[in-house]
C-alpha cells in the first residue's frame, strides 16, 4: 500500500500542509513538529510523489548526460557517478552516445525534443561554442576541452598540467626516449592538443627536447589504435624507453603490442596513460596514470546543472576545475 501525505500528517497529528513543508524542505517548521513529522514519514516508508511534484514546477525531473561513446570507460565510470550524483536530487539521468557527429550533438543539445528534460551534461567533440550559443535555452553544463570559454557553465582538469606532470614522472625515472601516442590534428582533437602541449612542455624543461618522430597519432583513442601506434614507432626504427598515452585504453593496446614484440615494461618501455579506468588496476603490469576525480567532475556538474535549472539562467557561465592525481604503478615502477 502506497501511503499518502494525508496518512503522514494523521500519524504525526499535524496538518498535511505541515507535512508538505517538511517534505519540501522548508526552514520554518518547530524541530518538535519536525521530528514528529521525520518520524511518521519513516514509520509508513512514505515516498514523495516527485512526478506530481515535477508537474506543478513544470519540470521533468529527468536530465540527460550526452557522451561521444559510452565503449570508452572513462565515460562509462563518469556516468555511473553523474546518476549516482543526480538521484541525491531526486533525478533520472537519460544517457545518450552522439558518437561525436555534429547531428547528433545538435539534436542533444537543443534539448533532445521539447519538455523531455530539465538540463544537460554535455561533451561535445563537434559542436563549436558559437554553435552552442545559437541554440535554445536548455540549461547546460560542459565537460571536455572542444569548447572553451563558451556559452555555458564546464568542468574541466588542467590536461597540460597533469600531461606534464606525467612526463615529469618518466624523466624522473631516467627515460629519455620518451613517444607519445594519441596526437590528433582535427578540430575535435583539443584534449589531445593539451596534453600533447604538457608532454613536450615537459620534454623541453628536461633539456630532452620534443622529436616528431617519438609522436604517434591515433584517430581514436581505442585499445587497437594504441597497439596499432605502438607497433607502428617500433617499425619505424625509433626505439623509445617510455611512452605517455593520451588515454588508457591507448595504453592497454601499447602494452599488448610491447609484449607481442617480445619488450618487458617497465624494464624495456616504461608506459603511462590518462585517465584512470577500473581497467588499469587490473592489467599486467598495472598501469601508471593521470586519474582525473571522476565523482568530482560528475558532482560539481549536477551542481552546476542544478543552480541553472532552479536558480539565475543569465549569470554569467562559470568554469570549475576537478582535481586529478598521479597514480604510479607497474608499468613504469617495475614490481
């Protein structure tokens, strides 16, 4: 039997309006009659009806997260803490791939269609920000690096700084052939722009220098494109002792290709990604990474998502950075 608020306000002997404003939140109800009220709802299991309750705000109670591909875990982990953020507000999160084609990103950013959502949590790789500031109203949050400084609040990491940090990582254990894998020279490539500019940022402060020839490009960012690049710097003669991945499922590839060209890593190849994934703490070896605070990252954009829909849409946006930490393991460390 589902209770009633009715049922509330008779079991704590108050009125239903009283019952209603402690449901809601609201700060001037007497601690006693609060209590009586807390404990009614928790003897009956009463759960507010958020369906109606959306209804007379004119909301969904539904927010979208729009991700180029879901096969990537990095996406996959933030997802999973986007919906665990955005149900602590009583949210369902609709989660859509766009695949990164600028169709697809249109259609999810001008809402999807009409009154399905309340907000979007957006990482566009196609969409420009004067494409963003031509579409209508639904509020916004931005993550990735293809849009900055657009029309709408974003969440970002330093990429330059934690890329440098990395590669600082590998000088400090001695490497000097340090490649890199992932660069891309496409619109859609920024992240891979930035972290490319840390790397050899990195590179030059070391007195090492940046050598074209230790830079491997990778379209996508897959586990076969890692191995792909991999194999293609050990054909072409250049014999690197470490190799910083733009990603991790880059990485992963790397190391299948190192280990099917008979290379022991670390000892041979020191390697290192980005990211984070579950996936790196089970490989062998283990993978050294940048981990970005994938929960922080999700919670500061349904924060954000949450003000614009409740609060001022016109503010001006703003931009927040998440952390990230350096987590060195097997796979440049040795075991």
């Amino acid at each position: 039997m589902r209770h009633r608020l009715k049922d509330v306000a008779e079991r704590a002997g108050v009125s239903v309006k009283t019952v209603s404003n402690v449901v809601n939140g609201y700060a001037h109800v007497r601690p006693d009659t609060r209590a009586r009220v807390e404990e009614a709802i928790a003897v009956l299991n009463y759960r507010p009806n958020l369906s109606a309750r959306n209804l007379r705000k004119g909301r969904t109670g539904v927010i979208a997260l729009a991700v180029p591909e879901l096969d990537i875990p990095y996406f996959a982990e933030l997802a999973r803490h986007v919906v665990t953020a955005a149900a602590d507000l009583g949210w369902t999160v609709l989660i859509d791939q766009t695949g990164g084609g600028r169709e697809q990103e249109r259609v999810v950013a001008s809402g999807i269609t009409d009154h399905l959502i309340d907000g979007l949590i957006f990482s566009p790789l196609a969409l420009t920000a004067d494409d963003l500031i031509n579409l209508d109203g639904t509020p916004m949050v931005l993550l990735g690096e293809r849009v900055a400084h657009g029309p709408a609040d974003h969440v970002v990491i330093d990429n330059v700084a934690a890329a440098r940090e990395i590669t600082n990582h590998l000088v400090g254990l001695g490497r000097r052939r340090i490649a890199a894998i992932g660069s891309q020279r496409t619109p859609e490539g920024a992240s891979a722009r930035l972290r490319l500019d840390g790397y050899r940022s990195a590179l030059e402060e070391a007195g090492l220098g940046y050598d074209e020839a230790l830079v491997a490009p990778a379209p996508v960012w897959h586990r076969a494109d890692g191995a792909a690049a991999m194999r293609n710097l050990l054909s072409s003669g250049v014999r690197p002792d470490a190799v910083f991945c733009f990603n991790d499922t880059l990485a992963l590839g790397a190391l299948r290709a190192l280990h099917e060209a008979g290379l022991r890593v670390p000892e041979d190849v020191a390697v290192a990604g980005f990211d984070g994934i579950e996936d790196g703490r089970f490989s062998v070896p283990t993978l050294t990474t940048i981990a970005p605070d994938k929960e922080r990252i999700a919670r500061l954009a349904v924060e954000l998502l949450a003000n614009r829909i409740d609060g001022d849409r016109t503010a001006e946006p703003r931009e927040l950075a998440a952390p990230y930490r350096l987590e060195s393991r097997e796979s440049t460390q040795g075991r």
